[in-house]
C-alpha cells in the first residue's frame, strides 16, 4: 500500500508517495517535533536543531538524514554546518484504505 504526503508552502506544492514504513516515520511524534522545529525555529545547524528538541545529536542527524532521503528535509550546506530546513508550511497525508 501506498500513502500519499502532499508538501504545501508558499512556493507551491509537492507530491510523495511513501510506503507504509516512510509513513511511520513522517507520523512519529519525535519526527513530527522535529519538524515542526525545523518550521519554527530555523536552526543554523542539525547540533542547534537536537538542542532545541532536547534529543541527542545523533539520534538527530540520523533522522534528518532519513526525513532528507524522503523529501522533507533539504540541508543548506553553503556554511561550515549543514543547516536543515524546510520549505512547506503544511503536511496533508492521503491513506487509501
């Protein structure tokens, strides 16, 4: 089976199929936190983004890693650090049953 995950933000939207174990982890409250962390607070960095979830650095950059190799997650590595964000405001999710 396959979840649809629809990316909506101000430059337009984007559509992911995920199989049910990629739709796990984007439904994870941890994964979710996270997100919404990237969304809000704009870290410079994946060390800034595991202090501001209170999470370990690595459980952290494994899980920015795996939301990048999905499509949620882009890194700007313009910098010393690899700065993760996001460019969506909202994540509608589309299960057939």
């Amino acid at each position: 089976m396959t979840v649809e995950v629809r990316l909506i933000g101000p430059e337009g939207n984007e559509t992911h199929e995920f199989d049910d174990e990629a739709a796990d982890r984007l439904c994870r409250p941890t994964t979710l936190e996270l997100l919404r962390t990237l969304a809000s607070e704009e870290p410079t960095s994946i060390r800034e983004a595991a202090r501001l979830v209170d999470r370990d650095v690595r459980q952290v950059h494994d899980n920015l890693w795996k939301l990048g190799e999905l499509g949620l997650v882009e890194f700007d590595r313009s910098g010393q650090s690899h700065r993760p964000f996001v460019t969506y405001e909202r994540i509608e999710v589309e299960i057939d049953l």
